[in-house]
C-alpha cells in the first residue's frame, strides 16, 4: 500500500524565525488534500493559515501558538508574511491565499461525498455560505453550519454531534477559530480541520468583495481590503507595526539561538 505523504505532493518544511511550517503552491496543496480524502481510512489534518494578523495574535494567544505548531498545513496567505520570509530568513516559500485554496477545493469532482460541518460567521452568513457550498452540484455537503458567536461548550457540543464528518471548516476568527479546530482535532480525529478565515465565508455569503485576480496575483489585495473593508485597517495601523517588531525580535531570537515565544504548549489555563 502506498503511504500518502506531504513530501511526495511538493510539500516541503520551511521555518519562520523559529516556527516550523510545511507548506506548497496552491496545485501541491490541493493535490495533497484531494488525495487525502479519497483515502478510506485517514488520520486527521489540521490546516491553517498564516498572515501578520494570525502572527501577531501568536505572540498574545497561548491557543494560536499551540495551533501553528499543531498544523500539518500552513498556508502562506500574507504578502507581508512571504517579504519576511526572503528579506529575513532567505526562503522562498510560495504564497497561497486560504480563500484561493477554499475555492480549488470545493471544484473537486464528485468522486465521493464529502460531509462538512461550517462554523462562523454571524448566523445570517454562515447560513448563506453554507447554501452556497451544497448548491455547486459537487463533492461537498454541509451537514449543520453554526455561527461564530458562541461559546466554547457549544462548539464543543456541535463537534461531538458530528464527529463523524469528513471536514471541519471554520472561519470564526483569531483566536476563536484555532481554539475551536484544536477541539475538533481531539473530537472528529479522522477529520480534515481547516480553519478558512472569516473572510472565506463572508466571499461564499456574498457579502464581501473578492479582490480582482491580478490584485492578489501582485499581492497588494491588502489595499482592496483597506478600501472596502473598514474594520481591516487596524490590521494595516498599528497591526504592520506591530508584526514588524514582532519578526525583528524572533531574528534575533533566531540568530542568537534564544528561546522565544514560539512554545507549542499551553500553560494550565491557557485556553
């Protein structure tokens, strides 16, 4: 029986100051997950992104720590993140936008059913997200889509009830969504957990603007956001401030071999 691994797909290991990632192109990535899911028997997944948002709350969130280094997956989304990346750390990984890798993944033919459990959004979007998905004629399936505004006993509730799915998607925001895909992790062991962005589910809702390809191919669609999107732009000021400090530090964690934040592990009661 051939073992399904990253590496045989393009998928290699890089490292971010001192976080360990494994990452690929869009075609890699998809081609993995596609090939992934047609496997009968399969140990969970866990997939995520990393931008200079996601970054910024790793250095405040002992859960967004934990979930990074718990990824299989990490998809390079930020233009700022893969600058850093070459200017700092001199690799090349390739950048893949978390929607563009959403997209590629619900276009994949109708080989099998696959049953999904959608979490985010408010409960109007996550409604019409979730609509959206089961009405492309597909793979995919929705089998319950739940807000992002609930507590944790609740996600938890809602994990349990389908432990059985094939997929966990979720776009509730950091850190809420890193906390609630480490549950489904322990929950739906035989899962893909992907955490999608909040921002995924409101394109599939409608209501939010996709930036044009050639915007997000040239890597400014940080600027499309600014524009259309007025809660973003704190992420823009103070957030690139505040990421660009917070890379400086982990060079010089980095280079000088000092142990930085980058701890996989949680605190009793950091949760």
């Amino acid at each position: 029986m051939t073992v399904l691994t990253a590496t045989n797909f393009g998928i290699k290991p890089y490292k971010f100051g001192r976080l360990p990632l494994h990452t690929g192109n869009l075609p890699e990535l998809d081609a993995f997950l596609q090939e992934w899911i047609r496997k009968p028997a399969r140990q969970g997944q866990l997939v995520g992104f990393l931008n200079p948002h996601v970054y910024n709350f790793a250095h405040r969130e002992p859960v967004v720590r934990k979930f990074l280094h718990a990824c299989d997956l990490i998809c390079i989304d930020g233009v700022g993140v893969s600058l850093v990346f070459r200017i700092l750390f001199r690799q090349t990984p390739p950048r893949v936008v978390a929607t563009a890798l959403c997209d590629r993944a619900l276009d994949w033919p109708p080989f099998q059913r696959i049953n999904a459990l959608l979490i985010g959004g408010t409960p109007h979007q996550v409604k019409l997200a979730a609509e959206y998905i089961n009405t492309r004629q597909g793979a995919w399936r929705i089998a319950e889509a739940f807000h992002g505004f609930s507590d944790a006993d609740a996600y938890k509730e809602i994990l349990r009830k389908h432990s059985d799915v094939d997929v966990v998607l979720v776009g509730a925001g950091t850190p809420k969504s890193e906390r609630i895909l480490l549950d489904a992790r322990e929950i739906c062991s035989g899962a893909l957990c992907w955490h999608i962005g909040g921002g995924t589910i409101g394109v599939y809702a409608g209501e939010k603007y996709r930036a044009p390809f050639w915007v997000s191919a040239l890597g400014v669609e940080w600027i499309h956001r600014f524009i259309h999107e007025p809660h973003y732009r704190s992420r823009v000021y103070p957030g690139a401030f505040e990421f660009a400090s917070h890379v400086l530090k982990d060079r010089f964690f980095a280079i000088n071999k000092v142990e930085s934040w980058l701890l996989p592990t949680l605190k009793e009661g950091d949760s």
